[in-house]
C-alpha cells in the first residue's frame, strides 16, 4: 500500500498585490542598522500607570470572560457621553457604540457590512494602507481620488466626478495619516452638501481626533447631522492613551448601520479584550488625559521641528495626528523610497516614504516622520539628522 505524497494545494490569492510592506521593511532596516525609528507610527513611552492599575483590578474582580458581543455597556456609555460632550451628537449606547479590536478592524468590519461586489468605494489618496485590501476583500472597487498635492486638502470637484450610481462608500480620514492635515468645519459641510442628495456612506477614520494643534478643534463627522446619519465614525483607545498594542476602538454609527456592523462583528471578532474595556471605562470617568493630549503632542511636534528646522528638510504643516512630513528636495536627488533606505542606513533615523500610501507609488519628494517618542528619542534623532 502506497502512501500518498504530502502537497499543499495551490490557491488563487485574494491581495495579489499585497506584498512586504514597507513598514516591515524599514522596521527591520533600522533595527539591523541600530537607528532611531521614527517611521511606524507608535509611542515608544509608556501609558499611565493608573491605566495599568485599573486593569490590574479589572483581573482581579472576576472581569476575565466573555464580555457582551458590542462591548461592556459602561464604556459604551463613556463613549457616547465623550461624544455627545465633544461634538454635540447623542448616540444611543445600547445599539449605536460598538467596542471593537482596535480601529483596523473596524474598518474593514464596516466595509464587509456595507460593500458587496460590484459596489465602488472612494479612496482619498495618500491613504492608510488597510483601506484598499479592505475594499478588496468585500470583492468592491476601488475608486482612488487624489488629495491636492502639496497641501493634500480634499478636491470636492475630484470627488464629485468619482461619484456614480455605484458608489456606496467613501473613506476619509482627519486628522490625516499620512499628511497631518485636519478638515475644516467648511470642508466637513461641503462633503454633508455632495453627498446630502445620495445613498453613499461615510467611513470616517478618526482615531487622531484628540492630537489637533494649535487651538483648531477637530472636525467629527459626528458635528454634522447629514454627516452623521450616513457615517460609521471610528476611533481608537490605543492611539488616544498610548496602547497602540491592546487593540481596542470603537465605532459610533446610527442604530440601523449599527445593526448591519455587529452582523460583522459577532462573526469576525464576537468580543473584545474585557478586562482591558473594564479598565477603559473606569479610565474615561476623567476627561483629561485625553483633553490635554493635543498640548502634550503639540510640544513633542515643535521640540522635534526646532531640530528639523536647522537641516535642508523644507517642514510641512503639521495640523494633526503625531506626525511631521517633510520635502527631501533639497537635500537629495533619490526619490521617496531610497532616500528612507540610504537615510536609515548613512544617518541612522528611519522614516516612511509618502509613496507608500499611494496605489500608483506617487512620488512627491516627500517622507513622514512620527514624533510620538520620548524627548530623549527625538533629541538622538534630531542629533542624527543635523549632519543633513
């Protein structure tokens, strides 16, 4: 009797463009070469320790099972209070506030609801690099419009003429990875106007909404009620209090779009970390770690562009998230791609070409750096790159 021989079976892939990103790459260039990483975009300090304690405690009284499938009920409520507080708009904490694991997944969460094959989404472009697989994955089509480049502000004429009978999403983002432009209150109601005489919805990637400088306030989707009524609006505990690794978010929609996302959600997820949403919930009864967030980051971005300021980096504005991009033009001849590569290697700081966020590779002489690090990362950075 013959044994048969050991094959594993070939298969079509679904991401056939999907590779090695280049977050990996350069993550793993500039630890082979010691250099700082200000490439991906996390803290590298530590959150408070009170967070920590609450879940601690959280363990320790039992909250170690199964929490209910749209998350434990006080921190829903938390979330919706923050919202009503902050933007003026009540969401029902019973059937509109949805715990997920992390921002991520609620993104794609909230496309697999909505998008069916044949359905187009719009992509504003440079764009995190999860939409578009996302988009994919639901067997939808991507529809790539371009922010203005240079100032990456949305061009609503671009839009309008992107839009079709079968449009069914569109995904912005403000504050804005990777470019750190926030929308206005008049680009916010231009989009409400466009939109106001069709069926599309909005996915609304927020999970910046707490880092906006200056004293300019950050425009949710949730303060514009034509807006909101079409909108999943996503945000994230991780980048809000520093624990970019416990995965945990949310997403505030209107109870009907609601129900289709934990149709989702209870299949692809059920539940999310309890202990941790314990912790959150308890952790939200003060305002304030996360209303003195934009002064916090807003002196991390002028400590690390004072450096900057004395290279041939020509600054871009940095409005929001915890991000600083910068014009390479005059300092090298390569484009966006290499110049990380050679800068990592020869000068020892890692940063991220904006072409990466671009589905054709469009270069525009132009890196992102993350200044979400301690003082003492952005000062050996800002050593480094003084030799530019």
């Amino acid at each position: 009797m013959s044994r048969a021989t050991a094959r594993t079976p070939a298969l079509q892939t679904k991401l056939p463009a999907v590779g090695t990103t280049i977050f990996t790459v350069m993550s793993a260039l500039a630890a082979e070469k010691n250099a700082v990483n200000l490439g991906q975009g996390f803290p590298d300090f530590n959150c408070d320790p009170q967070l920590l304690q609450a879940v601690t405690d959280a363990m320790a009284a039992g909250h170690n099972q199964y929490p209910p499938m749209p998350g434990i009920l006080p921190l829903r409520e938390a979330v919706a209070a923050k919202i009503e507080t902050l933007y003026g708009h009540r969401y029902d904490a019973q059937s509109e506030i949805t715990v997920t694991a992390g921002a991520t997944q609620a993104i794609i969460t909230a496309i697999l609801a909505v998008v069916r094959p044949g359905d187009e989404v719009i992509v504003l472009e440079p764009c995190y690099d999860s939409y578009v697989p996302n988009i994919d994955l639901a067997g939808g089509t991507v529809v790539r419009v371009p922010l203005t480049p240079g100032s990456f502000r949305p061009d609503f004429a671009k839009i309008a003429a992107a839009l079709s009978p079968r449009t069914r999403a569109i995904i912005i983002n403000t504050p804005h990875n990777p470019s750190a432009t926030v929308w206005t209150e008049a680009e916010m109601r231009q989009l409400e106007d466009l939109l106001a005489p069709t069926d599309v919805l909005v996915i609304s990637d927020e999970v910046y909404e707490h880092m906006v400088y200056t004293g300019a306030r950050h425009e949710s989707a949730a303060r514009f009620p034509g807006l909101a009524a079409r909108s999943f609006i996503v945000s994230s505990f991780g980048k809000t209090y520093h624990v970019t690794g416990w995965k945990v978010g949310y997403v505030a929609a209107p109870a009907a779009l609601s129900a289709e996302f934990r149709k989702v959600h209870q299949f692809n997820v059920f539940t999310v970390n309890t202990p941790m949403q314990h912790a959150l919930a308890r952790y939200m009864a003060d305002p304030a770690p996360y209303l003195e967030l934009p002064a916090f980051y807003q002196r991390k971005r002028d400590l690390f562009a004072a450096g900057l300021a004395k290279t041939r980096f020509k600054l871009l504005p940095s409005a929001g998230t915890y991000f600083q991009c910068v014009d390479i033009s005059e300092l090298s001849e390569l484009g966006e791609s290499d110049f990380c590569q050679w800068l990592t290697r020869e000068i020892g700081v890692a940063a991220i070409p904006l072409s990466a966020f671009y589905g054709d590779g469009f270069d525009q002489r132009v890196v992102r750096f993350c200044f979400a690090k301690k003082d003492e990362t952005l000062q050996l950075a800002i050593e480094r790159l003084a030799r530019l």
